[in-house]
C-alpha cells in the first residue's frame, strides 16, 4: 500500500538507468515494497498522505483488557513522559492523539458510547457527530498540518474502546516527499502541501534500504557460467545428524531478509511516531 | 529494453522513440497499428500524460503512428513537479483485435527550469 519511492526513482538510485535487465527489474520490485514496509515499521505508520477511518481508543486505559497497569502521558513541561495508572479519573483524557502523522484534515469526527467499534446497530449515526472548532480541534502548527497529531476535545474523550470514530487525511503528498513543495494548499489533485514541509528523508531512507539490499541480492544470485556463488549453506548431513534451513531462518543467512540499515534509521528517525497521547 | 526521456518543466521539446523486438530491431508498424505513451507517477498511480498517436491533446501533445514514433511533449502538458516518473510505450495491434502490447518502458526525468512555469 505505501508507495514512498517508485520504481523509477529506484533504478536512478541503483544506477540502472540506461539499462536494466528483467532479474533486476524482478528483484526491485521483489524488494521495493519489503524496503518501504521497513521504514513503515519504524516510524509506525504509513506516511503517504491519504484518507484513514479509525475507531479509538485503542485500549482502555482505566485498566480494561489489554491495558492491564497503567499508560504514557507526558509530563506538563513537555520533556518527559510520566507513567499513569488505572485510578486515574475517565475525565482526564482531552487529547487524542492519531496513528497517522502529519494530520491534515479531519473531515468526520463522531463519539457515540454504544457504537461498539462501529459494530453496533447504527453506530455514529448523524446525532453523534462533533463540530470541528467548538466540540474538537487540531493542534495544527500551521493550517492543515499537525505534525503531533494531536486532536483536543473541549470537554474529555471517553475511555471505552471503539467509541470515537475519526475520519482524517494525513500524511505527506508527493511533492513533499519528494522535497519540492512550491505552494502552500491543496493541489490539483487534492494533497495538502506546505511550503517548508519535507519528507524527503523517508524517501531517502527506503532508498538506502533497497540500495543495501540490491547489493546483497547482487553478491548472492546465481551466476550464469559458474551456477551459484558461493553463499551459505542451505544444508548439512553428517551421518544421522543433518539440518537444512528455509523460511525466514534461510532469508536471513542468506541475506535476503530486508533490515533497516542504521544510516537509513537514522533518516527516518525524525519522523517517528512515538505515541505518547494515544489513547 | 528501456526508453528514458529527460525535459524539461514547462518546455516544448520533440523526441524520437523506437519500438524494437527481442533482438533489438525495429519492429513495424502496419496500417491501423496505434503506439501510446503513458508517463504516470507510480507512488499515487496518477497518469500524467496518456497520448495515442494520432490523438493529439488539446495542448498539442502527439505522436505519431510511426516507428520510431515522434512524441511531442508540449510544456502546458508537461508542466508538473521536477522528478523522476514512470513512462511506458505501448502498441496497439490492429491486427490483432486491438490489444495492447507493452513495447518498452523507463524514466521520464523532469527537470527544473529557472522561472519553473510556462514562459
């Protein structure tokens, strides 16, 4: 589903420019997508801009199921976060802090104490929609961007699982992905762009994974002339004793198991989503 | 195979583009026979720029039934953010109930010009 580089911009980066053969067309596009989801897992989220629907709180944080001791929240000074614990009271909850980073836009917010994760008999119906600017707001640095991803309700958010249901844009549009966010606005194709606003990073660190990866699929391919070169075993007898490997356990030994390399860590350091305020 | 087209934002340029079989021969073309050209951006699938030959834009955008194929790019067409898209050339096989063949694909490298508009 994400779709931070293309396949273009990755055999510019691998130097496959003026010519690519069709192993390593198959091997980027083998290794492109497990590349993006390595930098999706380390920030933890999907960071293309587009539309989410999602049901919170994810947990109870009075101590339900799930969330048998205690949360995170930040302390008042905003450098460290504090521990709380189940007596906490329910109406201690004005912030609601999305999976997705950067907000854009929250276009449908509704609270509805029965709506069972939206399973229930009509869950949210049109009476238990909130108004942006008097019922909630966004903690937007700049007009549609939210980089904390923080949504604050003039009264609490309730702590029953499944009963606010949110419908938001979020994430980076192409052209700040790329670094080259000429206007601020929605373009001609409906993405958020701010003039200042780069992700190009993210897009680097992929990049770099899948450039890391290309060379160890390089150094392991089977050679046309010679058959394969030299590589790690794949199996072993020795009388009654013998093992083979496969699985995730060979793709590791033998390279093909694609990890975040430290310098593309690095990269996408920044941009991590840490959630201290999510309920 | 690979085709790379390297323009510039916002400019008029023309370029020639071959079809050519396994071997690297020109193909050719036979009456009714249409080549087309895709430029999209794969990270949102969003197509650019789709020309089938003797289908010009609006703009002037065009190509030509011919192998090699001219491809016109106009600069009111091709006036979007630097960077590097996706381009795929395609054959429409008359004789063969119009299908459409995949001829070559690569890189259309946009890049930026000083007033980075259309003048």
């Amino acid at each position: 589903m994400p779709q931070i580089a293309s396949e273009a911009e990755a055999r510019v980066a691998l130097g496959l420019t003026s010519a690519i053969t069709d192993d390593e067309r198959a091997a980027i596009n083998l290794f492109l997508p497990a590349a993006e989801k390595a930098v999706v897992d380390f920030i933890g989220y999907d960071p293309v801009q587009r539309e989410h629907t999602r049901y919170f709180p994810r947990t109870d944080p009075s101590g339900g199921i799930g969330f048998p001791d205690s949360g995170w929240d930040v302390h008042s000074s905003g450098r460290s976060a504090i521990r709380y614990y189940p007596t906490r009271a329910s109406g201690m909850f004005p912030t609601l802090q999305l999976d997705v980073l950067p907000v854009r836009a929250v276009s449908d917010l509704r609270v509805d104490y029965d709506a069972r994760h939206g399973q229930q008999t009509n869950a949210f119906a049109a009476t238990t929609k909130r108004t942006p600017g008097q019922d909630y707001w966004t903690e937007d640095e700049a007009p549609n961007y939210c980089p904390s991803g923080c949504v604050f309700s003039r009264s609490t958010w309730p702590i029953e699982p499944g009963t606010v249901r949110v419908t938001f844009t979020a994430g980076y549009s192409p052209d700040e992905m790329n670094g080259r966010v000429e206007t601020t606005g929605v373009d001609s194709d409906g993405y958020y762009n701010r003039v200042g606003v780069s992700a190009n990073p993210l897009k680097r660190a992929v990049l770099l994974t899948l450039t890391t990866q290309m060379q160890k699929w390089a150094a392991l391919r089977k050679s046309e002339t010679t058959g394969f070169v030299p590589g790690p075993k794949q199996s072993e007898r020795l009388g009654d004793y013998q093992y083979s490997l496969g699985g995730d356990g060979g793709k590791a030994i033998a390279g093909l198991v694609v990890e975040l390399p430290a310098p593309a860590a690095e990269l996408a350091e920044p941009f991590r989503h840490f959630g201290l305020y999510r309920l | 195979m690979t085709v790379n087209i390297t323009h510039y934002q916002g400019r008029t340029c023309e370029y020639d583009l071959t079809i050519a079989d396994a071997n690297g021969d020109a193909i050719t073309l036979y009456a009714g026979d249409k080549v087309r050209l895709k430029i999209w951006r794969q990270q949102d699938g969003k197509l650019l720029l789709d020309l089938a030959s003797g289908s010009p834009t609006t703009n002037g955008s065009s190509l030509t039934a011919a192998n090699p194929t001219r491809f016109k790019g106009v600069q009111n067409d091709i006036n979007w953010t630097p960077g590097i898209y996706d381009l795929e050339l395609l054959l429409v096989d008359a004789s063969d109930s119009s299908r459409v063949r995949h001829a070559d694909s690569g890189l259309f490298i946009l890049h930026d010009t000083p007033a980075g508009g259309l003048t």
